[in-house]
C-alpha cells in the first residue's frame, strides 16, 4: 500500500507536472482526497488571456489589417512582420511553460496540455495561437461540447485543416475528417460519406485576420445531407451534435484521458462505466474527480508507469529545482532536440507519447537535462526533423507511423544551442532537508524524486556523488538521480 508521500507525488505528476520543492513538507501530511480539492480551488479561477505582442508588432499587424495601410506595406515590412510573428510563437511557448511551472493552477495546466495534444493545431499568426491557447486554458476543465464547438470555430484550427477553402460546390474535407477521426469519434465509426457531409455542413466555416469566426453564407451548402444515419439541412454546428449525441464519442474521449493520465493499458470496465457518466454532460471536471478521488487510480499497477513528456520532465526539474533560466533560446531548443515543441504539434494527430518519446538519442539527452542545469553544460545537438508533409498524415488520411530509423547524420550545432544559464536556487531546495539526519538524505531524496523503487541506483549514483559538505552532498545526490532513467517515469 502506497504512503500518502507517494499517492500525492502520483497526483502531482498526473494532475500537474510534479510536486514543487515548497510542497515537500505536506506530501505526506494530507490524503489525495485533500490534496485534490486543493487543485481544484486553485483552477477554479478564468486565466487570464495570455498577450506577448510587443507594441511594434502590435503596430504592424494592425496595418496588416487596415486595407488603407496595407496597401502601404513594402515587402521588407511584411518580412518583418513574419519574423517578429514566428519570434512571438516562441515567446508565447515558453510564456506558457513557465505557467506550467509556477502558476498554482497546475490542474488547469495539465488538463490544458492535454487539450493542446489532442487538439493538435499549429500555426505561425501569434494572434491564432494566442486565441487558441486561451480556448483551451479556459475551457480545461469546463463542458466538452462548448470546447469541441470553440476550438472547431478556431481561427487556428480553422486554418490548419484547410477549412478557409471549404465552399460551396467544391468541398474541403480535411475539417469535417478530422473531428470525427481525432477529435470525437475516432477511425471506424463513421463512413467515407458521413465525411463528405460532414464536410458540406461546414462549408463556409471561415476567420478573419483578427482570428474571429466567419460564417460565410453565400459559400454554405444548404442542401440536405446525411449524416451519421440523420437527414436534415445540417449546419456545422448541427453536425458537432449529432457527433455528440452518439455514446461513442464520450467513450472515445474518455479512453484517451484514461491513457494519457491512468495508464495506458486501459480497464475498459472501468472506462466504460466512466464513459456512461461523462456522456451525461460532457462535464470535464466531473470526469476528472471520478478519475483522481478514486481508490483504484492510486494503485501500484498505475504508479510510476508513463514515461514523462519532454515537458512535463522539463517542467517538473524546474518546480522540483527552483531556477532561474536566462538562455531562453536553449530551452526552446531543449524541446525540438526531445522531440516536443509546445504550439508546434509534428502534425493533426499530436504526440503519439508513450515509448515513442524514448530512443537512443532522446533518452540520452534526458539524462544530460539535469547536468546542463546545473553545470552550464553546453547543449549542442541536432534536433529531430519536422513532420510537415500532408500535416504528417498519408494520402489516405491514415496518420503515419514511424519508419525505419533514418541512417544517423553528425549531430550538428544549431540555432539556440549553447549554455543554459540557469539560476538554481539551491538554498531553497536545501533548506528542505536541514532536520534530515546525513544517513537519511539520499532515501528521502529518492522518495521525493522516483514514483518507483529504483533497482541499483544506488550503486550507480554515488559513483558521482560529492559526499563532502553537507549542502553539496544534498546537490550532489539530487542531480545525480534525475540524471537516471528511473527519474524519467511518473
């Protein structure tokens, strides 16, 4: 039977992206029921819009939008305009990450990282993204329906599945493919013609450059159609509730959860019973208590099981750690190198996850994190090539799957490498351990660090360990055990 210290640092990891180092003390002192009403009240707040645009960037982008001055724009302005937008994207991805690691509403977070992987949209207009992420960080915890119908009227999404060129007469079927096969549904319930009509209903579904929805009524199909079994004239919108009417797509949802939160070995017993009560209402919260209040989720088997995301491991060392990082630029690249880029999905279907995060050269990279952290290591690799051809998916809408490994090329410097510069606020984290006695330190800095009894860690971490003063001990045997693989499980 797991501690409290391990049910809540299971909690923390599923429900957040780790515990905090202030968090230490009172891991062990309350139960995940307790522990779990306190996420709640703390993401019970709206966020509040996130808004990186610098005024310059303000500026040109209101030209942009102004007919009169767009005429006026040369095209050096418009190449400035690009790059200070693809600078901003960045600027705004690790905005949101330094959210994820400081900000108290760590359940919203997390269940909006969720929702940015499962509605896997990328774009290079700060604006779109800004609004995007905004739908999703608001609407984490709320009602599915109303999340499925903002984000499917999102500029971002809207864009990145080709819906602008959705009109009358000649249909883009792209949009209407997708939120069957990713978003609600998944492959095999529904046809090739419930895609064709689905696909009809949504023509004219359009933004504008201020990334507000459009109904364009004169590029509308208005015949009738017929859809999943229904016949009707059908809008967009009617269509989204015919697809939330039927059971499968609460079942579909609720699976997916289930994996990226429970275990990927999924009960079907028990998502079928979570399933029938999420179909009632589509209420996200309500699901999410079911999942992290019950019994069986803080059993061993779904304990230390899933292999933490490139940003979840990053942003879990740095609430562990406190840190100050002054090379943004080395973080941004720490993500492409490990294979996750918030804002910036490998194509429609996300991050697979799961063991896919791990190969010969991620995994290593992984165990270097804590060391570039710590020594000012200089982080020159190459990153992973980008997914971007039919938005990473086959002629037949099948999502790829990987290949062969490429033959390995010379890893190369790149844009952003270089030092990390990171701040550890070691004092802090130290401070945690003043009344632990010397024998103690390292098992109790294991406890906090692995959700699993590490096999042989010992042996192969105190190889490295400076055992001289008592706070370079307590460093030494933190950085050497996030340097494990162990370490990468949560």
């Amino acid at each position: 039977m797991a501690s409290n210290q391990k049910k809540n640092q299971h909690l923390l990891w599923r429900a957040g992206f780790g515990p905090a180092v202030e968090q230490l003390q009172d891991l062990e002192k309350y139960t995940p029921q307790q522990y779990y009403k306190a996420l709640v009240k703390a993401s019970a707040k709206e966020p509040g819009y996130i808004n990186i645009a610098s005024d310059e960037l303000l500026q040109l982008y209101e030209s942009y939008l102004t007919p009169g001055k767009r005429a006026k724009l040369t095209a050096e302005d418009r190449r400035i305009l690009n790059r200070k937008q693809r600078a901003a994207v960045k600027d705004l991805n690790l905005y949101w990450l330094k959210e994820m690691v400081a900000s108290a509403a760590q359940l919203r977070e997390k269940m909006a990282f969720f929702w940015h992987g499962h509605f896997a949209s990328r774009n290079g207009n700060l604006f779109y993204n800004q609004l995007f992420l905004h739908t999703l960080r608001k609407n984490a915890l709320g009602n599915f329906r109303t999340l499925l119908k903002e984000v499917s009227q999102s500029a971002a999404m809207l864009y990145f599945l080709n819906n602008q060129q959705n009109k009358k007469g000649h249909p883009n079927e792209n949009f209407a493919r997708e939120v069957m096969e990713l978003f609600t549904l998944g492959r095999g319930n529904y046809t090739e013609n419930d895609i064709k009509e689905g696909a009809r209903a949504f023509t004219g579904w359009t933004a504008n450059a201020r990334g507000e929805f459009v109904f364009n009524k004169r590029q509308h199909d208005e015949g009738g159609k017929t859809f999943l079994g229904k016949k009707g004239n059908f809008d967009g919108n009617e269509v989204l509730d015919i697809i939330l009417e039927k059971r499968q797509t609460a079942t579909f949802i609720t699976e997916k959860i289930y994996r990226f939160f429970v275990n990927d070995v999924v009960d079907k017993d028990r998502v079928q019973a979570l399933s029938e009560a999420f179909y009632k209402d589509y209420d996200i919260g309500k699901l999410m208590e079911q999942i992290f209040t019950a019994d069986w989720f803080y059993d061993d088997k779904n304990i230390g099981t899933r292999i933490k995301s490139p940003i979840e491991l990053l942003a879990g060392i740095q609430r562990m750690v406190p840190m100050r990082l002054d090379n943004d630029n080395a973080l941004m690249n720490l993500q492409r190198i490990l294979g996750q880029q918030l804002l910036y999905p490998p194509n429609v279907a996300g991050w697979p996850g799961g063991r896919s995060w791990i190969d010969s050269s991620t995994l290593m990279m992984r165990l270097r994190i804590p060391q570039l952290f710590n020594d000012k290591d200089l982080l020159n690799v190459k990153p992973k090539q980008d997914d971007d051809v039919m938005m990473g998916r086959k002629a037949d809408g099948m999502a790829n799957v990987p290949a062969k490994p490429a033959a390995k090329k010379p890893a190369k410097r790149v844009a952003g490498a270089g030092l990390i510069n990171a701040s550890i606020d070691w004092p802090q984290y130290v401070g945690k351990f003043g009344n632990v006695k010397r024998e103690a330190i390292f098992p109790a800095i294991s406890g906090y660090l692995f959700q699993v009894n590490p096999v042989g860690v010992d042996r192969v971490a105190t190889k490295f360990i400076d055992s001289t003063a008592r706070d370079s001990y307590i460093r030494s045997v933190t950085i050497q055990l996030m340097s494990t693989p162990d370490y990468q499980m949560c």
